[in-house]
C-alpha cells in the first residue's frame, strides 16, 4: 500500500499550518549557541569595515593632496618662477599625509601656454599579507593667458 505524504507536513496535521519544527529559528536545545553562518556573516563584516577604513583613508589623503596640488597650481601661475618652490610643497604635504614617497612622482611643467602639475602614487590595501595596490593620480592644469 501506498501513502501519499505532502511536503512539510505530516498526516495528521491540520494541512494549512506549517510543522512546529519550521515555526521557530531555534529548538529550545539551542538557546545562546552560535550558528557557524552567524560567525561568518561577522568575519565578513569585520573583513569589509577593516578594508573600507583602508580605502577612505587613502581617498581623504587624496583629497587632502589635491587641495595642495590646486594651491600650488595656483601660486605657480601667479609668478611661474617658483616651479621648485611648489614640487617641494607638494612632497612636503605628502611626508606630512606619510603617503609612500619612493613610489609618489611629482611632475610640474610650465609651458608656454600652460601649467600642468600630475602626481601619481599607489597606496596598498590589503589583509592578512594579501595587498593591492590602489593607484591614485591627481592632475590640475591652469591656462597662463
């Protein structure tokens, strides 16, 4: 003889309500024990806070460069004479945000037409010895006419 048993409920269950075992997260045996998925959600969240306060703090030191990239454009355009005077600042502000100079270049051309000043650096993001580098460039130009 066969019996024909429908999904999620038994014989002799009322059929409109689900089992007791699916009404409730946890059996009254697991009250306050962790979930191997609970701690994992958590080490992934941990993982992703850490990494994002990585990549804003390489952005607000962008920004913060930026700003000194803008000023220096500025005075250069003002009296173009002081061309050396502006790479030092920009290296100065960059020591000072401890961005890593050995990798950092810092070109400022005066044309005839223009003043172009482009930095490049690369600022390492990573976790547990597996980094990558986030390559920033800044780049400001002022017409001289």
């Amino acid at each position: 003889m066969v019996q024909v048993v429908r999904p999620l409920m038994t014989v002799e269950e009322d059929p409109g309500r689900f089992p007791a075992i699916f009404v409730h997260l946890s059996s009254p045996g697991e009250k306050g024990r962790v979930r191997i998925g609970n701690l994992l959600l958590l080490l992934l969240l941990a993982v992703g806070v850490y990494l994002g306060v990585q990549v804003i703090s390489a952005y607000v030191d962008y920004l913060s460069l930026s700003e000194t990239v803008r000023l220096v454009v500025r005075d250069v355009h003002m009296t173009p004479e002081r061309v050396e005077q502006g790479k030092e600042r920009i290296l100065a502000k960059a020591q000072e945000l401890q961005l890593p100079a050995s990798k950092m270049q810092v070109i400022l051309t005066v044309d005839p037409d223009r003043i172009v000043v482009r930095v490049k650096w690369q600022q390492p993001i990573g976790l547990f010895g597996f980094t990558k580098p986030l390559s920033l460039e800044i780049e400001d130009s002022r017409s001289l006419r």
